[in-house]
C-alpha cells in the first residue's frame, strides 16, 4: 500500500474513532464465542410428514421430483398466503429478503413469524444490510427469541449515518453489491419466491408507490433446493448475527415493539377479527386442496453469497448457473418468449442474442416499465436505447401505464389494481408456452454482474399458460411502443376511452422527468 494511500485512509479513519462498529466477517474475533441457536438438528425431519406436505400426498408422490405452482399475482393475497403458511408451520421458516420496510405490514408478518416460533417453531430470518436499514428494523428486536435467529448480509462496519456511505469508497465492489434474493420457506417443503421484498407498497394497492408484481407458490421437490441454497448464505462468513447490533439487544425496544402489538390487537378488535378470519379461510382452501395448483419438475437456481466479494474485473466477466440457465433456454426456444421485466438492460450481448433470436421465428412479447412507471429513470434511459432495434427486429414491446383506473382482469378471482404510481415489479418470462421462469432476477447488469439473486424454472405447460395469459393482460393496460417514420409512438387505451391515445412523447411525464432521464444518461451502464 503506498504512502499516500496509508495517509488517506488514516485521516478518513479519524472521524470514525469512538462510533459504533459491527463485524463485516464471521472471522472477526468478536465473534470468537458465537453459538448458532438454530442448528442442522433442527432440520432432522421428514418434510413429507408436515401437515403442509400431507394436504398433497397424492400428488406429491407421483413421482421424487415432482412440484407443485400456484401463480400469487396480487399483494394482499401475496401477504395472506405467507401469514396462512407461518400459521400452519409446524418445524421451520426461513426467510431471506432485499428489503424489510418496517412498516405495518412488515411489523404484522414478523408478528405472524413470532406466534409460530411461540409454538416452538424454528424461524431463520436472513437480510440484507443495505436493502433493510437493520439499524432501525423492528424485525432485528425477534432475535432476542430462544426460537427465532436473524443474521444480517454484507454489513457497513461503521454504523453512523453520516459515515455510511463514505464506507462505499473503500470497499467499493463489495458494498455496492446486493443479497437481493427473496424467499419465504416453510417446513422445508413449500416456498414462496418472485419479485416481493417485506414492505406494505408490495403488499396493499392503497400505498402511494405500489409495486405490481408476481410470486409463486411452489410445494415439493424444488423447496431442498431453496433449503440449500437458503443454507449456504446462512453459513457463510459475511452473513452476520443480529445479536452485536444494538438494536437486536434492546430489551426496552423489544418490550415497546410487545406493546404495539398488544395495542393493535386491543385497539382495532374487530379490524383484527376480520383478518384472522381471511387467514383462516386461506388455511382452509389450502387444506380442502383449492389451491390452484400446477404440476411439473423445475429446478430452483441461485448466485453463490461469494459473487458479492468478486473483483470489479471478476464481476463483469462472470457466467453464474442463473446466466447460464438464460442462454440455455433462450437458445433451444423456437417459437416465441414472453416477457415481463421490471428493468430491462439486455446488454449489446443480450440484444444480439435476442435479435437473432427474432430473425430465426422466436417471437418476443416484451412488458417493461414506462417512463412514467418506472422509480428508475437512469434504468429506462438505458433501456431506450435497445428498444428500437428490438422493434424493428419485430418484436412487440410494451411499457406499463401510469394509472389508477388500472386492472388486471375483473374475471380473476384476485383482482390485482394499481394504485395512483405503481411500478411494474415482476421478473417473469415463459419459453415457448411450456417453461416459466421466475425470480428476482433482473435483465439489467446489476443483477447480471452485481447483486446476488435468486430464480425457478418451472416445466408445465398448463402453469405457462397462466404465466403467459397473465403478461399478456398485463399488456392491455401498457403502451404499445412502435417505431413511425424513424419516431417513438406510444398507443394504447384507458378504461373508458372511446378511442386509442397516441403519444410522440413519454405519456403522462413532465418535461422535467424527461430532462432527468436524459441526464441519468450519463450514468454508465454497468452501474445503474
């Protein structure tokens, strides 16, 4: 290290004298004594005997590996149906998350996670440091639970909030990765995955900035594969215990966070009856087996915890299984690809791929956010410029609506509405109308070379087809984006409209919002 260097970090190091530290490694001596309350012992059982296993034992012993899909398309029955498998645990849960928004439906769920490990069930909860905020998370104070352990992913070692990000400049390529896989596992043998991190605004339409999004509800064979991967970032050396963060030894904090839950349940009685009775009967139609069910073999796919700590040079050249999976099934499509991406980067790489895949009769369906939609303008001012090749090459593209008036289809059972700014938030393909693909996984170089991320690919035909009908709904309530004597034209229909709108512009944006997408432009693109 040169002198200069030593200096520099010297001098940024004063400031941070006397602040609050937490390790960044499980080598860190002050965790020489550390004692896992949750061990391998705790998964000593058969899957297959839960009651959660034994509602499907027909099924679910046709064959080892067979595996059950149910699409979950809106929020509230995203929430209901991980509070109806929390109650129904009877071993263990494991959750990894992105996010945590310690909001009221974040407090509600991990309310649900504590009843469970009340009645002795074994919860695992892994976050990410950057995505949750741990410092203030009310879901750090459950640690303090015999039955409940939280580990926290990817620290900053200095936890003021006027030094956090300076952090950034010295370790920069691991701090700007992301454990961004989204899990929800219980008893080992049923797992929920998609696009939902822990927040109300991915839960409830009624929030001001509401996510619009796709999960799935897998049960059997695919969930050991969950299980291990869930297991191998438990493990491994960056994922830190909650119990050296100040926050998780506050017993003064877990006493109020006691009472709020008692005051809610004194104070909106009814409001509360009302809920335990929805819960309820998702119980029920799971038990009376009305779930929706599809059957098939898939396979569930992740990055390894270790692609956090790559080199920048490592990072931008790196081929995991999940990028290896995509160009598999890319290339051995020969009919169509449908496409729902929140954030759609495809590379120069990707968009030579994709445009020979068009010229070879693979037809692409794309649904992608607006620039109105989008909470990621420096994303879409990458986006545009793969756009245009992608319609000249045929392809149709789509770009989500902003408005409130929005509905996926009053037909479905559970209605998915958009509320006054909602953003596209799925991660969802299917090959030729027989395998589906979902996940957290972003067609944009973050999550291509950046952040760690998690997929399943699902081979049934009877569940790609709701995967497929779902994007396609999805597209009438998009602007179809076409190419008109070399200019973007933007059409499509409101309910109510008589007749189709027509845009030269970005619909329902400001001058201001695209002069900002035009300055996010000089963002390069591996960073956004």
């Amino acid at each position: 290290m040169s002198v200069l260097k030593k200096v520099s970090l010297f001098v940024f190091s004063l400031p941070f004298i006397g602040c609050t530290t937490v390790p960044t490694t499980m080598y860190d001596k002050r965790l020489e004594n550390y004692t896992p309350k949750i061990t391998t012992e705790d998964f000593n059982y058969d899957p297959m005997q839960t009651p959660i296993a034994q509602c499907y034992e027909k099924e679910l012993n046709v064959s080892e590996d067979i595996s059950g899909a149910t699409l979950i398309e809106d929020g509230l029955s995203a929430f209901v149906i991980r509070a109806a498998f929390a109650r129904m645990a009877t071993k263990t849960i494991d959750l990894q998350t992105y996010i945590y928004s310690n909001d009221f439906s974040s407090k509600v769920l991990i309310g649900e996670l504590k009843n469970a490990a009340d009645r002795g069930v074994k919860v695992r909860i892994l976050l990410d440091d950057y995505g949750t905020k741990s410092d203030i998370a009310d879901v750090m104070l459950l640690n303090q639970h015999p039955n409940i352990e939280v580990k926290v992913f990817n620290t900053v070692a200095y936890r003021s909030k006027l030094l956090y990000y300076p952090q950034f400049l010295l370790d920069f390529n691991r701090l700007n990765s992301r454990m961004h896989n989204k899990l929800f596992i219980v008893d080992n043998v049923a797992y929920i995955t998609g696009g939902r991190n822990v927040g109300s605004n991915y839960f409830y339409p009624e929030t001001a900035s509401n996510f619009s999004d796709t999960d799935v509800l897998f049960i059997g064979d695919m969930t050991k594969y969950a299980t291990a991967s869930f297991d191998e970032y438990w493990n491994y050396h960056l994922s830190i215990p909650a119990s050296v963060f100040p926050k998780a030894k506050s017993k003064k904090a877990m006493r109020k966070l006691e009472k709020k839950f008692a005051e809610i349940e004194r104070k909106s009685k009814d409001a509360i009856n009302q809920y335990n009775k929805i819960i309820s009967l998702a119980q029920c139609e799971y038990k009376k087996k009305k779930f929706d069910f599809s059957w098939g073999r898939g396979k569930f796919l992740a990055d390894p915890p270790s692609k956090v700590e790559m080199s920048m040079n490592e990072k931008e050249e790196y081929r995991g299984e999940i990028i290896r999976a995509l160009q598999t099934l890319w290339d051995d499509t020969e009919d169509s690809v449908y496409l729902s991406a929140a954030y759609f980067v495809p590379g120069q790489g990707g968009l030579e791929h994709m445009l020979h895949e068009e010229k070879s009769g693979v037809h692409m369906t794309i649904v992608t956010n607006s620039l109105a939609s989008t909470n990621a303008p420096t994303v879409y001012a990458k986006w545009e410029k793969y756009r245009k090749k992608l319609i000249e090459s045929g392809a149709d593209v789509y770009e989500f609506m902003l408005s409130a008036e929005n509905l996926r289809g009053k037909e479905h059972d559970r209605e998915r509405k958009q509320s006054s700014f909602s953003v596209l938030h799925s991660k969802t393909i299917v090959f030729d109308d027989d395998i589906s693909w979902i996940g957290s996984f972003n067609l944009d170089p973050r999550s291509a070379y950046y952040n760690t991320e998690n997929v399943a690919i699902f081979e049934s035909k009877e569940f790609a087809d709701k995967l497929r009908e779902m994007i396609i709904k999805d597209t009438k309530t998009s602007w179809h984006v076409t190419i008109e004597d070399d200019e973007t034209v933007w059409t499509g229909s409101r309910p109510g409209d008589k007749k189709p709108r027509v845009y030269h512009k970005s619909p329902d944006t400001s001058i201001f919002r695209r002069i900002w997408k035009n300055m996010t432009n000089l963002v390069p693109e591996k960073f956004v």
